[in-house]
C-alpha cells in the first residue's frame, strides 16, 4: 500500500519527484487521513485539514503572522452559509498550494505579447550533477490521437501546421480570403457567406479545426457587414446627423479591433521568424507562449460580441431613422447581460448627441433645427417658410370717428386669414409618436412639443417683447441634456414647459385681453347684454319686417351702434366695441330680415388661435338660435299687452268673451314655454359652462393646447344643450326642428290674434256707430260701416286661432315627452320645468282613453 500511495504522491505532485522529505510526509499524511478520518464528521476534517495548513504556514513563516491571519480567514468561512463544500473548497486550495510554482515563461496576457528571449543551451560544462537531472516521466502508452497523427505522417497526409491555419484565420478576421480557408459568396438573400477549406492534397485539416475556424470567421463575416454599412454610408449623400452619429462610433470600434489585428499579427510574425530552429525544446516553447487557435478564440470573445452587436444595429438602422433609429438601439438597454447593457449604453449615449443637440434649440428657443427630418417634431413643407400673421388694428377699427363698428371689410378677406393663422398653429409642427425615442417618453415628448410650439408662438405670432428675458430664464433652469442623465432630462422639461406655458397665459390674458373677448362674445353674441338686446330689436323691428333684400348694411350699423349708445353696451372698451358689426346672412328669395340679421364679432392674430372660424361659426349658431327665442318672447310680450290694454273694447263685442279667454290661455301658456326656454339656456347652460371655463382660466394650468380645448367643450357644450342636439347619429337636430316648428306655429298664433283683435276693434266700432242715431249723435255714412261686417271673417280667424293653437299644444307635448327621454341630465330638467304640474301628461291621457 505505501508503494502505492508513494506512485500516487509523485504523480499528483511532480516536485516530490526530487524532494524526498516532501514526499515521505505527503505519503504519510495520506496514510493518516486514510488510517484515522475515514467515516468522521466533516468538521474534524476540516479541523485536521487547517492543523496541515498551519503546519506549512510556520514552516514558511515563523513568526506566526501568517497562520493567525489563516485562522481568522477560516472562522470567517465556517460562519458563512453560501459555500456548502467546505471542506473539499479547503483541500483543493490547499493542494494547490502544495503544487509546483508557474514557471516563468508562461504567457502573458494578450496586449503585451511578445517574442521569448530565445533560451540557450547551457553547456554540459557548466551543469551540475542536479540540473542535469533529467525530469522524471511516468511510463505512459500512446493515445488514440498520436497513433492517428503517427498513421498520418506514414502515408504522407499529415495535419496542416496550426501557423498556417492560424494565419488564414487572421486574414478571415480582416475580411481576406486566405489561401486554405476563403469566403465564398452564397445565394442567401440575406449576403451571408459561406466559409469554404481548401483541399490540399499533402495536408489534411482535422474537424475540431474546422469547426474552431468556422467559429472564428463569423467575427470576420460581421465585420465585414459592418464595414460594408459605414463605408456605404460615407459615399452617400443625404445621411441623417444620427446615422453619422452612429457611423462615427462604429468607426471608433472598429479602429480598436483593426489595432487587436495588428497586435496579434506582430505576435504570428515574431512566433513565424522563431519557427527555423528545429529543435524540440523550442516548439514546446512555442505552445506554452506563442499565438495559437484556441488561444486566438479567447481573446476574440469580447469583439465575437461586439461585432453581434453592431451588426444588430447595423441591420436595424437601413430600416430605420431619426429618432426611430435611437430608439431600436435603446431596445437592448433592457438586456440582462451587463456587457450588451454597457455596449449599448455606450452606443447610445455617442449616438443620440445630436437629437439632444436638436432638442436643446427646440425646448430653449423654439426653433427646430432638424435638416434631416430626424427629430420627433416635423415641419410642414409647404408651411415652413410662413410665420404667424398680425393685422394692424386700423383694419378693424372705422376709417374715422371714435371707433365705429365697421370691422375688416368683406368676409372672404377676413376668413382667409383667420384660417391662415389657425392652420400655421394646427399644422405648421406635427408631434410623430413613431420618432419620439422610449427613454423620453410620450408624455414628455409631448411637452417638449408644446414647450417649442409655445416658445415660437411667443416670438412670431404674439411679438412678445420679452421674449429674450423668457428665453434665458428657461435656459438658466436647464441642464446639459445627454442620455446618461435622464432625471435631469426630465427636469429640465419640466421647468421650461412651466415658464414657457405661464409665460403665454400672461401674453394671451394680460396683453391682448382674451377674457374681454371671451366675455364680449358672451354678452353679445350670447344675448348676455339684456337692454342692449331689447334696445337693438326694438329698433331694428321695423326694418327686420321688411324683406331681406330691402335691407342695406350701412343701415345695420348705424342701429348697432345707436342700441350701444342707448344701454350699458357703451361702457366696453373701444378695442371689443369697434370689433362689433351687424351683418345678414346669404338670403334667398321671400326671406325677411329677421331670417338674415345676424351679429358678428372680428377677431385677429393671435386670438384667433383660441376663436377660429369654426368657433365663431357655432357662436353665430348660438346667436341665431337665441335671437329667434328672444323675438318670439317679444312678439308674445308685445300680443299680450295689447291684449290686455284693449280689453275694454272687447266689451262691446260680449259674444267673443270666451275667445278671448281661450286665447289668453294659449297665450299664457306660450309665455311659459318660451321663458322657460330662455332662462334654461341663459342661467342652466350659458352662466354654468361659463363658471367652468373661468376655473380653468384661473389656474392657468396647462398650455395653449389645453386653453384651445377648454374653451372648446365650453362652446361644445353649450351647443349641444342650447340648441338640444341627439346624440344620436342622424337624429341630432330632431328636437331642435320640433322647438323651430314651435316658434314658427308661436308667430302664425300672433298674427291670427292680431287678426281677430282687428276684426273685434271693427266691429265694436260698427255697434257703436249704430247706437249714435239713439244717442243723437251723427257720425256720417253708416252703411259704409255696415259693408265692412262679415260674419263669415270671424269664424275663419277663429278656426285659424285655435287650429295654432292646438298645433302648438301638441307639438310641445311630444317636445316634453322627447325631452323627458332625453340623455342629457340637463335637457331631462328642462322636460320638468316646461311641465312642471304635469299638465302635458295629464292632457295627454284623456286623449289615449
């Protein structure tokens, strides 16, 4: 048994080859390990294992230091729970410790390559009887493989020497077909290459080789996609400041891996110019130190991954652009591997410079300096040389006098630039989502976007002197924008969409006045003005009676402004009262001038942002809506007084008593409607869309798109509740039809009751002409009087009368009951307030039975 473990201590450690004392205590300390620890715990082994360690630590150092720092380090190992072989993590550490030293010829590492001193023989002369001592070598057969190599050499077919192979390789590195292993191009539509070994008939290449080649060439077969794509993109014209941006980093890359080529090729030149001597000593040499395939593998492991990489990206960018472009890139950051993290890291934080370049002019000034229609924010062309128009005041006001109410001459010319302005606003820059990279974020983005529409909107449209003070107060907010600091990034966007958007609210309410303009739209074209109203009808009726094209203009004008200057309308500022023009409709023929009066108020840059021409579109439809509930509510107000101032008269015609009743009752009954209707959409509608819209004028949050959308669903909604739309598809404008029905049915009803108390003020004077000749009293040709009786006209006016007016109780009946249907709250509360007792359902049932 000794013998035995005497063979195995020589073979595992070869230094007790020579040293007899090392061997005879290694033999017995394995003779004890087997003799007394076999079967024990793993603690006493250990405890046995670190006795044997500290035995070889005072050897080598007496004073002790070593051992108790050992002693230290084991209790430290024995308290951790993470290493769970313990003792077998001791013993090998401890082995190697035992082992033979690295002689110093080992290879260093890769970038200090370089040719050994070549070794000289010392002289038998010079040698000592134990360096001349031979190394003691166990008697061992051959192997498989140097049987296979010996057969070879026999029949002259021996292995192709690995220099050789070893320096094709580096061809295929660089992209170079070599002489034994060269690309050959293949019908794969993707350009992949194939790689083909030359047969040569004295050599032969074994498959391990073949197959350790194949994997070193698909460094080469990436490369050369790379390469291909950066130099493409140098002779092109038209290349995006991105794609340079990333040519030049993959340009960077390559120029490392073009000097790991010349490193290694310096190191094949200096193993090539030792391959003469044929000695055996110095090919062992070679192995242990010089360049060879596997060693070649593992110093191209890190470029095996780069090159993956920049091929990925390079793949990526012929399809991409821009932002697009950043954004694939920034797809890998994700990954769990922490080498492709930090290459992309890298890549982007080199490639996205200039976005951030594009983006610091756009978010600190407005302007956007993008020529190859990367960045995320698109220019229209047809609308990039156009900047935001301001027409001078002088043609709004009058040509002379105190203001006057002209407006901007003809329509057409007004609309025009009405719509110039809002399209420049809509359309000029376009947010595209598809550019906007993953690592800003669509929220950010859009407040990059509102930040520089906002920015440039201040400059050209609204000529804001301090637009240089506003400018720097965003850029000193700002950091430097790059990829490695986001949160900064966020920052900065923050602050400069918060002074840019508080910097056009000041603009929008403080220097051009939109709230005045808001309310005078309210007041005017929303009949808010009460004597100004009933000033302006009472003196237009007589020419609104009359046909539309008997109406002039200039006529128009002249009774606005005597209604201004008749009510507390005259007390607005000049700039809201010179913007006030009376105007008519397009009319065709049998139209009067009530179909075709309509108000108009005329605004410019920059407020037609917020009041485009479809918005003064819906304010017109406003005002028509309400104009007409305001002249039926005057035309009933006006029956009824005179009703009520004749009555004495009716008394001499006793018979029509109860007509009379009647009507008053349809009468009363068509005053409730249209009250009711009136202060539903002045106080329900008008006053609280108001409220809401001057909380958020208030605030002052958000940007000029939010102010532009606010007051949109302020006039939205009034719309919809004021003029009662469906929501329903196709049926939107049934209810508001049925309500014009009403007020149609409301104007015949007057003129058959003014019919009638013309009929009754005849006849009470026919009766009371023929009672003069009783009272002595001679009035002069009676029986004129007596040819302008007709019996037969009143039964006609009163088959009229109530013909309208049981037309009218039904139409507002099925008004109600629609109403009450309704799916708006507000229009449902309308239903009640029109019937309020019921009195439609009520009158409804009897009709049902």
């Amino acid at each position: 048994m000794s013998s035995s473990l005497e063979s195995l201590v020589t073979s595992l450690v070869p230094r007790a080859r020579q040293d007899a004392s090392l061997k005879k205590e290694l033999t017995s300390h394995c003779q004890e390990i087997l003799s007394s620890h076999i079967g024990q715990s793993v603690d006493n082994d250990i405890g046995h294992l670190a006795d044997l360690v500290k035995r070889n630590l005072l050897q080598s150092t007496p004073d002790g230091t070593t051992a108790l720092r050992f002693t230290n380090l084991l209790s430290r190992l024995l308290d951790q729970q993470i290493l769970s072989r313990k003792h077998a993590s001791l013993q090998f550490l401890h082995a190697l410790s035992l082992s033979p030293k690295v002689s110093s010829l080992s290879p260093s590492f890769l970038p200090s390559l370089a040719a050994p001193p070549p070794l000289s023989r010392p002289s038998t002369a010079t040698l000592t009887p134990a360096d001349a001592t031979p190394p003691v070598r166990l008697p061992r057969g051959k192997s498989k493989a140097e049987l296979l190599k010996e057969y070879r050499n026999q029949i002259g077919r021996p292995h192709l020497p690995e220099h050789l192979i070893l320096r094709d390789t580096l061809y295929l590195l660089q992209g170079i077909s070599g002489k034994y292993v060269h690309f050959s191009a293949s019908t794969d539509p993707n350009g992949n290459n194939e790689l083909v070994f030359t047969d040569v008939p004295s050599y032969v290449i074994s498959r391990p080789t073949k197959a350790l080649v194949h994997r070193l060439a698909e460094v080469g077969h990436l490369y050369m996609r790379v390469d291909a794509f950066v130099r493409e993109r140098e002779g092109k014209v038209g290349v995006g400041m991105i794609e340079q941006s990333l040519c030049h980093h993959l340009q960077t890359q390559l120029t490392e891996y073009y000097r790991l080529i010349a490193v290694l090729e310096s190191q094949m030149s200096a193993q090539s110019s030792d391959d003469d001597p044929p000695a055996q000593d110095g090919a062992s040499i070679r192995e242990e130190t010089g360049l060879t395939l596997k060693r070649l593998d593992v110093w191209i492991e890190d470029w095996k991954l780069r090159m993956r990489m920049m091929s990925v990206c390079v793949e990526g960018a012929k399809g991409a652009h821009g932002g697009a472009l950043v954004n694939l890139i920034h797809g890998y950051a994700d990954n769990g591997d922490p080498f492709i993290r930090k290459f992309t890291d890298q890549l982007l934080d080199e490639v996205s410079k200039p976005f951030f370049a594009t983006l610091h002019k756009w978010l600190f000034s407005g302007e956007l300096v993008d020529p190859f229609s990367e960045f995320f924010v698109a220019v229209d062309p047809e609308l990039a040389h156009l900047q935001y128009g301001q027409p001078s005041h002088d043609g709004i006001g009058p040509s002379g006098g105190d203001g006057g109410f002209g407006g901007l001459g003809d329509g057409e010319d007004i609309s025009s630039e009405r719509e110039g302005g809002l399209k420049l606003w809509e359309s000029k820059y376009q947010f595209q989502k598809d550019m906007l990279p993953a690592f800003v974020g669509e929220v950010f983005g859009r407040k990059i976007f509102s930040t520089g529409k906002s920015l440039n909107f201040i400059r050209y449209t609204c000529h804001d002197s301090d637009w240089v003070a506003t400018q720097d107060k965003i850029s000193t907010t700002g950091g430097t924008l790059q990829y490695s600091d986001i949160a900064g990034l966020e920052r900065s966007i923050d602050a400069a969409y918060q002074i840019a958007s508080q910097r056009l609210f000041e603009v929008f309410f403080e220097k051009y006045n939109l709230l005045d303009h808001l309310l005078a739209l309210k007041h005017y074209m929303l009949l808010g003005y009460g004597d100004f109203i009933d000033q302006l009808m009472e003196t237009l009726s007589p020419s609104l009676s009359r046909p539309a094209n008997t109406l002039y203009r200039h006529n128009l004008t002249a009774t606005l402004e005597s209604a201004i200057r008749s009510s507390n309308a005259q007390n607005d500022t000049p700039d809201v009262l010179r913007r006030l023009d009376a105007r008519m409709l397009e009319y065709s023929h049998g139209e009067i001038g009530w179909d075709v009066f309509t108000l108009e108020y005329k605004v410019d840059a920059p407020i037609d942002t917020v009041l485009d021409p479809d918005t003064m579109v819906k304010y017109l439809r406003l005002f028509n809506h309400m104009w007409k509930i305001k002249r039926i509510e005057s035309t009933l107000t006006k029956g009824w007084m005179r009703i009520a101032g004749g009555s004495r008269t009716f008394l001499q015609v006793p018979e029509l008593d109860f007509d009379w009743h009647q009507i008053r009752i349809v009468m009363a009954e068509m005053i409730h409607f249209i009250r009711q209707m009136e202060a539903y959409c002045q106080l329900e509608v008008i006053e609280c869309s108001w409220k809401i819209l001057l909380e958020f004028v208030q605030k002052r949050e958000g940007d000029l798109d939010a102010l532009i959308e606010a007051h949109g669903a302020y006039l939205d909604r009034m719309v919809k509740k004021v003029l009662l739309l469906n929501p329903k598809a196709g049926r939107e404008e049934n209810l508001l039809n049925q309500v014009r029905d009403v007020f149609a049915i409301i104007l015949q009803f007057r003129e058959a009751t003014d019919d009638f108390y013309n009929y009754c003020l005849s006849e009470a004077a026919r009766r009371d002409s023929e009672q003069d000749a009783a009272r002595g009293v001679f009035t002069g040709m009676p029986s004129s009087a007596s040819k302008r009786h007709d019996p037969e006209a009143v039964h006609d006016i009163l088959a009229r009368v109530r013909e309208y007016g049981t037309s009218f109780s039904e139409r507002v009946q099925a008004i109600v009951q629609t109403l009450s249907g309704h799916a708006d709250l507000d229009c449902r509360f309308l239903a009640i307030r029109l019937s309020f007792s019921d009195f439609y359902k009520t009158r409804k049932e009897p009709q049902k039975s």
